[in-house]
C-alpha cells in the first residue's frame, strides 16, 4: 500500500510538472511572437523612412507603414492568448478528473 501512495504521489508531481511546463511553454508563445513580430516589421519601416525627418516624424510615418502589421500582431496575441487559456483549462481539468 505504501509503495501504491509513493506512486500516487509521484505520478501528481509529474502532472504538475507537466502543466508548469506546458504553461511556461504557452507564455513564451504569448510573450515573445507577436513582439518579434512587432520589433521586425518596425526595424523594417524605420529603415524605408526617410532619415532626413525629425525623430517624431520618422516614428509617426513607421506608424503609419506598419499600421496593418500591428493590427495582425494583435490578433495573433488573441489568438495566442485563447489557445494558452485552453490548453491551461484543458490540463486543469484532466488533472482534477
């Protein structure tokens, strides 16, 4: 019977484990992607304006250049953000079942 418990109790800790990893693993995704994403597209603008600007208007006119890329930026955190919150709920309740 004790041998049964120290089972149990490893097996749980490997589940925890699992969901921390696997939630770190979603926050990356989170986190970094879409900022990759946002500094590329506006190192690439900034580089096509034209630097005889002021600094305020080169920024504004990167702006402009990089507006749909930032609305694709956005929806792709929603997107991530929904998945990161299934799989988290998905894991939860496996692991209450």
């Amino acid at each position: 019977m004790k041998k049964f418990n120290k089972l149990l109790r490893l097996m749980s800790l490997a589940a925890d484990l699992t969901l921390d990893v696997i939630v770190l693993i979603s926050g990356v995704w989170v986190a970094l992607i879409p900022a990759g994403l946002f500094i590329f597209f506006h190192t690439r603008a900034w580089r096509d304006t034209d630097a005889t600007l002021p600094l305020f208007e080169r920024f504004n006119e990167t702006i402009r250049a990089t507006f749909w890329e930032n609305i694709a930026v956005l929806a792709l955190v929603i997107v991530l953000r929904n998945i990161t919150y299934w799989v988290i709920k998905y894991y939860k309740e496996k692991e209450s079942e």
